[in-house]
C-alpha cells in the first residue's frame, strides 16, 4: 500500500503548472472543436471537455499561487462532479426555482469546504480565503465554458 500511494505522489508531482496548462489548452481545444462539429448550441462532452480546460488553468494558477501542487486528478474529478449534480438539478425542472438554487449553492459550498483541505499553507484562515477564491474562479471558468459555445453559436449565425 505505501508503494502505490508513492507511486500516486511521484506522478501527480511530475505534473507541473507547465503540464497542466498544456493539458488545459488540449482539453479546450478539443472541447471547441467537438462543439463547433455539433448541432446542438451546448452539447455535453463539449461542454466537459473545455471545463476541464479551463479548470486545469485555475488548478495550474492556484498551485503557483500556494507553491504546493494541487493534485489535477481529484479536483478535476471533484468540480466535474459537482458541476453534473448542479445541471441535472437544473435540467430536471422538476423541483422548485428555490430547491434548484439551494441545491446548487450546496455544491459550490462543498467544493469550497473539501478545496480548503487541497490547498495546502500554514495557516488555516489562509486556507480558508485561498480556497473561496479558487471556488469563485472555478465557478467562472464553468460559466466561461458555459458561454463559450453560445458565443460560438452565435459567431457561426452572423458569419
């Protein structure tokens, strides 16, 4: 058991902010691509994809930030996860306006609290604002990737 949980340290320590942000750039882009050979305005791996994209940025920036690496596997698996229970509240539309949002403020509050455990620095207050602003920029790079095949969509109308 102590071999594989080095073996778990030794990669996920190989894979620096360079990789990430490279990571990041290929899931984008082939979010955007998968988008833009769709026919529906958001198609749902699209969508994924380029989250994930743009959460391995937030993921490269907050590591650089704390000079700790924040392990890329768990916290993407822990924001796509998160992110699916918000849109299938939303998309089920069959709970309340207020049910929906509770739920959802919810799951960005859970995010928040196991971020606070990710982010490593000597202080806990430290820990504790660190990770609030790494939940608000991802929940800005989920909205960006929301909008982005809008903003395509619509590009693709006027052109």
């Amino acid at each position: 058991m102590e071999q594989i949980k080095e073996m778990w340290d030794l990669v996920f320590n190989w894979i620096g902010n360079g990789k990430k942000a490279i990571m990041g750039g290929c899931f984008l882009l082939a979010g955007m691509i998968g988008q833009s050979m769709s026919d529906k305005t958001l198609t749902q791996i699209p969508f994924i994809l380029m989250a994930m994209g743009l959460l391995c940025y937030v993921n490269a920036l907050f590591s650089k930030v704390t000079k700790n690496n924040i392990n890329l596997l768990i916290y993407l698996l822990l924001n796509i996860f998160l992110t699916e229970i918000c849109i299938a509240v939303v998309s089920a539309g069959a709970v309340s306006e207020t049910t929906m949002f509770g739920i959802c403020i919810a799951c960005v509050l859970v995010l928040w609290v196991l971020q606070v455990f990710m982010v490593r620095a000597e202080v806990m207050t430290k820990r504790i604002v660190l990770a609030f602003l790494m939940t608000c920029l991802d929940a800005v790079a989920v909205l960006a990737a929301f909008a982005l095949p809008i903003i395509i969509e619509v590009w693709r109308e006027n052109s």
